[in-house]
C-alpha cells in the first residue's frame, strides 16, 4: 500500500500543470492545494490499482487536490461509513472535488438517499451541494422504480431553491433537471415545480427554475423512463 501511494503521489507531482492549474482557478476551482493533473489522466494511472480502503484514506489525508479525487476512485464502497461521509463532506473545499466524491464513491452506497435528504439542509456549503449532487446521480444510477422517494428530493429542491449561493443553487438545479429525466411522470412533474419557481421572490429560485425549464422542455429530450 505504501509503494502504491508514493507512485500516486509521485505521479501527481512530475505531471504538475501550472496551465491547467490556472484554467482550474478560472472554473471557481480551489487550487491552494491543486497541482493540475487532469481526472483523465489519473484514471489512466490508476488502471491496475485494486480498490484499498486504507489507500483511499491516506490519498484523501494528504490533502492534495488530486490526491483526494484519487481516493474517491479507489475507496471500497462497501467500506465506507456514515461517519466517513460526514468527515470527507465537512473538508471538501472546491465543487469539482464534491461532484466527483459523490459520483464516484457515495452515490453508490447504502447510505447515499440518507445522507442527501441530510446535507441538503446542511449551512456547510460544499456539503449542501454534495447532498443535492447525490439526488441527482441518485436520479440517473438509482435501479428500484421509486418515484415517491424523487417527489421527496422534488420537495428538498423547492426548500432550499431559494439558496444564493452559486455552488448550492447550481447543483439545485442540477439535482431539478435530472430529477425531471428519470422518467416522464416525474418530467411533467418538475416541469410544474420549475415554472412555480420562476414566479417566486427570490432570484436564486427564479434562475433554478428557468434554467431547468430551458432543457425540460426541449422537444425530444431524453428521458430514461426508470
């Protein structure tokens, strides 16, 4: 395991991208501790590396950018626990780092529909994304025909649509679209909630729902019917 990290984190480190680092820092990506390797790159790296939880522990407690993307790609679902949730989701610092935890590791545990109902009322601000980030790959991975539990997650969106901040209200947003392509009881339904938004009060509310209803109700979009 040792070998294995030092092979990371030396990979990590000659492949250090001053250029990509600076578009990263355009993307609203925090790059304090970023070196500018590509995800593309550290999934090719990664072939022949067996899933280690112990690994993925230390990868995301070095605190390197990269480092922790690496560790959402190497934990053990199986392994991961409620607790573990909580603690990776209070140290995100960057959105690019919480969408790739939850679709790469959380969304594909037995844990993943609780702690989205969770953090979507959460103050922490990466943590709020990542509880609406899992309600909207729960919309695509998710396999029972469940369409209850998506008017739950429908509800959370009308809560907290109304959150200023940009990181929050986009993956609002996100979750409200892909909600609406699960299937199409559930897009005429978001349809409804997307246009109920847009007369609200408030402008992060209003950007929600218009920004949805400009891909719900586009002619012939693709809807998975789960």
């Amino acid at each position: 395991m040792d070998g294995e990290f030092s092979r990371i984190m030396e990979f990590i480190s000659k492949n250090k991208s001053d250029h990509n680092r600076n578009g990263m820092a355009r993307y609203g990506i925090n790059v304090e501790n970023a070196y500018g390797v590509s995800v593309a790159a550290l999934r090719r790296m990664l072939k022949g590396i067996k899933r280690n939880h112990d690994l993925a522990q230390k990868l995301w407690d070095s605190g390197i950018h990269e480092a922790r993307i690496t560790a959402t790609l190497l934990e053990e679902i199986q392994t991961v626990t409620p607790e573990q949730m909580d603690k990776w989701s209070a140290e995100i610092d960057s959105w690019d780092l919480c969408d790739q935890m939850c679709s790469n590791c959380f969304v594909h545990t037995q844990y993943a529909v609780e702690k989205a109902v969770e953090w979507s009322g959460s103050e922490l601000t990466f943590r709020k994304r990542a509880g609406f980030v899992l309600i909207a790959t729960l919309a695509v991975h998710y396999k029972p025909k469940n369409d209850a539990l998506f008017r739950e997650f429908l509800h959370l969106v009308i809560r907290e649509a109304a959150d200023e901040r940009n990181f929050v209200k986009k993956a609002v947003n996100w979750a409200l679209r892909q909600i609406g392509k699960r299937n199409h009881a559930l897009r005429g339904e978001a349809i409804i909630i997307s246009q109920e938004l847009t007369k609200r009060k408030e402008k992060a509310a209003v950007w929600v729902g218009k920004n949805a209803l400009r891909e719900l109700m586009i002619p012939g979009l693709y809807v998975r019917d789960k």
